[in-house]
C-alpha cells in the first residue's frame, strides 16, 4: 500500500498504451476473480468464455449488470465466498432509484479509495497541513487508517442541519483553508450568503452529490472566492471522476475504472456526445461491479480536447436517467428532460418536480422577487409542453434538502 501510495500519483500522467494495458490487466483478473468466488457472475458469466476478453472494447461482449439486480436482503451472492463479513466495512446507499443497498468493501479496498480522494486534493493544490470545513451531514463512524486520519486532519465538520446563519458563523470563526460538502448543500449556504452580502475566501472548494453548474460555480466564486472542483461517484462504486487541474474539463480516474458512455443503442458515443455511464470497478473485489449501469449520463470531452492527464475527459455529469415521471395522459418524462427547459425559465432560482403516490405532479420553485408569478409558470409550461391539468405549482421560499444534504429536482413520494 506504501508503494501504490507513490505510483497512484503518476497513474494520471502515463502513456495512453500504458494506461490501457494496466486496465486490461487489472479487467482480467477481475473477471477470472469474479466467476471463480461470485455466485451472482458465476451464474451470469456461466455461458461466457473470458477467454475471449482480449482487449478493452472485448468488455462489450459481457452483459450489464443494474443497481436493482443487487437491492436484495441478502447480499450473499454479491460478495466473495472466502470474504470474512466481520471484517469487511458495510454500508448503504442512499436509495437514490430504490431502496437502499447494502455494500461491502474490505479496509484494503478502502484505502485505495482514500488515496485517490488526497490525489485529487493535492492535484488541486491542498496541502496535509491545510484545515478543512467539511458541511456534512451528522458524523458516522469511520474506519480510519493513516490515509483517512490526513485527509481528516484539523478537520472541522459542519452539520447541514444547523441554520445557514450558524454554518457561515462557523466557517469564520474556523477560518479553514478548504470547504467541502455536497454541491446542493453547499449551494444553499452560498445563496445566503450573497443575499446577506457575506463571502469568505477559501483557498479550495470542492464538492460532489450532484450536478455542479456553471451558474453553481459562480455562487460559490462570489460566496467562498472559489468556482469549486467536482467530484463524481457512487457509494458503492467510489469517486469515478474528477476535476481535472489543467483544463475546464474532468477526467475518469482509469486506473481504478474502465468507464463507458453507451448511446441508446448501447454502442460508445463519439467525442461530444451524451450517454450513459457504465461502470467497472477495477479494484473492487470483495464486492464487484462489472458493466454496472450506474444510472447516470455524461457527456464526452469534444474530440481535439488536451489536459496534461491521459485519462478520457468528459465535459460533464448530467444527470440521473432513471429519474421519470409518468403524467396522467401516460406521457413519460425522464429529468432531463424536465430539467433542461426549465434552464431557460427566466427568473427561476430552483425548482423540484414532486409527484405524490395519487400521481399528482406538482412544480415547487423559487423565484427573483422581481418576477411575474403567473409569467414565470406561464414560460414553464411553453418549455415543458404541459398544461396546467397535468401539473400544479407551488411557490416556495425555500425546498428543503435530503437528509443525505443532496437535492432533488426530480421527486417521488413512495
């Protein structure tokens, strides 16, 4: 681990023909692992000769596997037959699709995960002596090694459940160098803070959870005197993706990750394009994640793109593609699009489509004092193409965030 610890801080910098050849390396092993001490790939791979997974693009010829597959009280089949559960580390997700999930990862799988998180930071310029703001959640017990305990060191946490005026209260007082927390959390505190004429100058903002936009970086530029990095993962699969240091883009970490992005037709997009992410995780073997279709799209970096990281670069995360709602005329829409007109709304500041278990959609949003009402839910529904017998609307003066500190534009009660 030592070793690594020193190698994974020139992974990003490799040839392209050696970044490729760990991969399919590391994909070999894993596939092998996989049907040998997996009951649920030996039952999906039981027809497949691995034998024939000669090059990367060779990983299409292995079928999906989905986030509903694994939602099981018993996670028995998913986790590798001589794995002790005592001393593996178990946790949920959050449920975002369905019901949660519980993962397990041994503590050695976890450090890996640690280290890429302080590659990351100190790509970005963060320093072990820096101290850090980090608006979370109510702290849950950690299995901390030598790499958690630096990237926790002069940590301060900050609940997201105290009141903005309390978390701006403690960051001064605090004075950290660094602030990390959900994007939505952190979107919350910056829109306060510029109501109330208040800005703190970090010297590292970074954030992940959800969709970071241009109009978000701006927030926290004006709010923390930083536009913010994004990271990008997944409870069960880790931190996929990242800022990159060189360039406006983000990168795949790919030498923990093969990572696709399929069209419709489950076939690799070209450069520019949005698709979906498909996921394997490259040095997960207590628990595998081969194919998986993490439920997520992104779009690829425009072809001719240059950053001095050799990983693939993708412009950015966009969204969740399972999140629908079904209309009462049967129509279906996916967030996207319900989220991509209401970009163009003028005056609207945040939003969430909610529908209840009788299938009543309702928009709540917030808008600029200085905008018509009726205006405003007017342009809605010429973007979205609804009526006002399909949708209701609720003006808000705030929408609470999850639990989590996420938050969701797309909304089903269950």
């Amino acid at each position: 681990m030592v070793r690594y610890f020193f190698q994974i801080f020139r992974f990003p910098y490799r040839d392209r023909a050696e970044i490729e050849s760990l991969q399919l390396t590391k994909l070999k092993q894993l596939l092998w692992h996989a049907k040998d001490h997996v009951e649920f790939y030996q039952k999906k791979y039981a027809t497949i000769d691995l034998n024939s997974i000669k090059s990367l693009s060779d990983i299409g010829k292995l079928p999906f596997s989905y986030p509903l597959e694994f939602r099981k009280d018993d996670p028995t089949p998913f986790i590798t037959k001589s794995a002790d559960r005592s001393r593996l580390i178990s946790t949920t997700t959050s449920g975002t699709i369905s019901e949660p999930m519980k993962f397990f990862i041994s503590k050695e799988e976890d450090r890996i995960r640690q280290l890429k998180s302080i590659r990351f930071q100190w790509q970005h310029g963060w320093k072990p002596w820096w101290k850090g703001a980090h608006v979370w959640r109510t702290v849950e017990k950690k299995h901390h090694s030598v790499f958690q305990k630096l990237i926790e060191n002069r940590r301060q946490i900050i609940s997201i459940n105290w009141s903005p005026k309390e978390q701006v209260q403690k960051i001064f007082e605090v004075q950290p160098d660094f602030i990390f927390g959900m994007t939505s959390s952190l979107e919350v505190l910056a829109d306060w803070m510029i109501r109330h004429g208040l800005s703190y100058n970090a010297k590292l903002v970074y954030s992940g959870g959800n969709v970071k936009t241009s109009k978000i970086a701006e927030k926290f530029r004006l709010a923390f005197g930083h536009p913010g990095e994004d990271r990008y993962g997944s409870v069960e699969c880790g931190l996929i993706g990242y800022s990159c240091p060189y360039s406006n883009l983000n990168y795949f970490d790919e030498d923990g990750y093969i990572v696709e992005i399929l069209d419709e037709q489950d076939q690799p997009v070209k450069p520019g394009e949005r698709g979906s992410i498909v996921i394997t995780a490259l040095d997960q073997y207590t628990m595998p994640f081969i194919r998986y279709k993490i439920g997520d799209y992104a779009r690829l970096a425009e072809s001719g793109s240059r950053s001095n990281i050799n990983y693939t670069l993708y412009q950015s995360i966009e969204g969740r593609e399972t999140d629908k709602i079904t209309f009462k005329d049967g129509r279906v829409r996916t967030g996207q699009h319900l989220i991509s007109p209401l970009m163009k709304v003028e005056g609207i500041l945040k939003f969430q489509f909610y529908q209840n278990l009788n299938g009543d959609v309702t928009l709540k949003y917030i808008k600029k004092e200085n905008i018509d009402t009726l205006a405003l839910e007017e342009q809605v529904l010429r973007y979205t193409g609804l009526t006002r017998d399909l949708i209701s609307f609720n003006h808000c003066m705030s929408i609470p965030l999850e639990p989590s500190g996420k938050f969701k534009e797309i909304k089903l009660e269950r």
